[in-house]
C-alpha cells in the first residue's frame, strides 16, 4: 500500500469520526420529548392568622415589633369580628368597655384629651340610660361610640330574640341620647356565635373584637398592665380597656404610663 492510499484511509476516519461527533451533539442538543412540561399551578393563599377568640380579657395577645403590617382579616373571613386595624405603619387602636362610668369614664377623657388620642369607647345600655350627660361628652370629644350590649350578657349563650334585644336597644339608646347611630358591635366577653354575627349584619353593625388584652378588668396590678401592653402591642394592635364594670383605677394609672409612652415609640392612635 503507498503512502498516498494510507493517508487518503486516515483522512476518511478522521472526516467520518468528526461527522459522528456532530451528530451526537445534535441529538444531545434536542429535548429528550417533543411534549412541553406542565407549568407549575399557583397555590392557594392560606388565612392569615388570627388570634383566636376567647372570653373577655382572655385573648391571646401579639408580640411583633412596631411597624410590621397586621394580618389581613378581609380575605380570611369578611363576616367575621375585627382583631387589627389596617391603617398604616404604627397605627393602632385603643378600645374602652362597660362605661360610662362617672367615676373613671371622666379620668380616662381627661388623659386622652391631654395627649390628642381618639379612642372607642364600646358603652353598655343600662350604662348609658343612667349616664346620658357622660355619654354626650364622650361623643362631644370626638371619641366613636359602640354597642356592646343592654346588660353585658354573653350572647353565645342566648337565642336569636334575646340577641335582637339586647343588640336594638343599645343602638336605640345611643341613637337617642348622641343623635348618631353605632356602627360598632362589640360582644362581651369576645363570645361570638353565628347567631350574633348574623344579627350584626342584620343591623348594619361591624363585629369588632381586640388583638392586646392586658386583663385590666381582673386588677393584676398596674405595672402588669403597663408590662403586658407595651409588650404585645403592635402595627395594627387593636388594645382592649375598661373604664366600667368595676375598680378601674389600676386601668387609669396605668394609661397614664402607656399613653405618652406609645406616643414616644411612634404609635398613632386611629379608630377601628
């Protein structure tokens, strides 16, 4: 064999080698099936949580820093109580139940007026009827009023008539004495059933609920009040206080703390 026949065969493996190695990178470049992946479904949204409803003063409270943005209680359930305010970054909101009460209901106006606060005040029926000059100045100042029942029965336990009564004749009464009807329902102690909150919406009110409960109404001290608010309130905190139903001065002093304190941490108060 001459040199020229032995270097013409190499050329021909060589070309031969080469076009093979063109044809598996090819193949290799090409989807091992023509059929496209499915694409990735979107999952569903989860509720937010929420504090779950307790008896009055035993609400699990919150402990987020200020400024974290509360749950959004819109897309969980839209019938259902109010726990948070959604207002913007800092604003919360401070609730005061079972007055008037001529001996506190006085005291805590005068610190909320020292210190430009607007706060809720969530007034029982049998109260207002014995304190309608209070429940003006309430009003006078600004501060919203809602229903929180004729006798502060728990409604969880009553039927759908004693549930209207009790619910129409506090509405009635504050219409009466202030001129403006509530749109605010507040059941005592956080006991909601569907029968209530299908007579809140029969009446145009809006179940409103709490998010910071310092368990003033058992008086476990002011400094444990003081303690138990500035640690688990929050953007969005909806603060629950009394200023009836009983002994209210530890509630008083401790305001008197809390106030200018969550004032100076960047706090502003709104109503619900």
């Amino acid at each position: 064999m001459t040199d020229d026949s032995i270097a013409s065969g190499v050329s021909r493996r060589v070309l031969l080698s080469l076009g093979g190695l063109t044809l598996v990178s090819a193949f290799a470049a090409t989807p091992a099936s023509a059929t496209p992946l499915p694409s990735p479904q979107p999952q569903p949204q989860q509720p937010p949580p929420r504090p779950a409803p307790g008896r009055e003063g035993e609400m699990l409270g919150d402990s987020h820093p200020l400024g974290v943005t509360a749950p959004d209680e819109s897309a969980a359930n839209r019938h259902g109580p109010q726990y948070y305010v959604h207002k913007g970054p800092h604003a919360i909101a401070l609730t005061i139940d079972d007055g008037p009460d001529p001996r506190y209901t006085p005291q805590v106006l005068a610190l909320l007026h020292r210190y430009g606060i607007t706060a809720t005040f969530c007034q029982i029926g049998q109260e207002i009827r014995r304190h309608p000059a209070l429940v003006r100045e309430v009003a006078a100042q600004g501060h919203l009023l809602a229903n929180h029942t004729w006798t502060h029965a728990d409604l969880a336990r009553e039927g759908r008539t004693a549930i209207r009564e009790e619910i129409t004749r506090t509405s009635e009464i504050l219409d009466r004495t202030t001129g403006t009807r509530p749109v605010l329902f507040r059941a005592p102690y956080g006991a909601w059933s569907s029968r209530v909150l299908a007579e809140c919406r029969a009446q145009g009110l809006r179940p409103l609920d709490w998010s910071v409960d310092p368990r003033d109404w058992s008086r476990p001290g002011t400094a444990d009040i003081v303690r138990t608010i500035l640690r688990t309130t929050r953007t969005g905190s909806i603060i629950l206080e009394h200023d009836g139903g009983g002994n209210r001065s530890q509630t008083v002093a401790a305001l008197r703390t809390v106030l200018p304190r969550l004032l100076d941490e960047g706090y502003h108060f709104v109503t619900p």
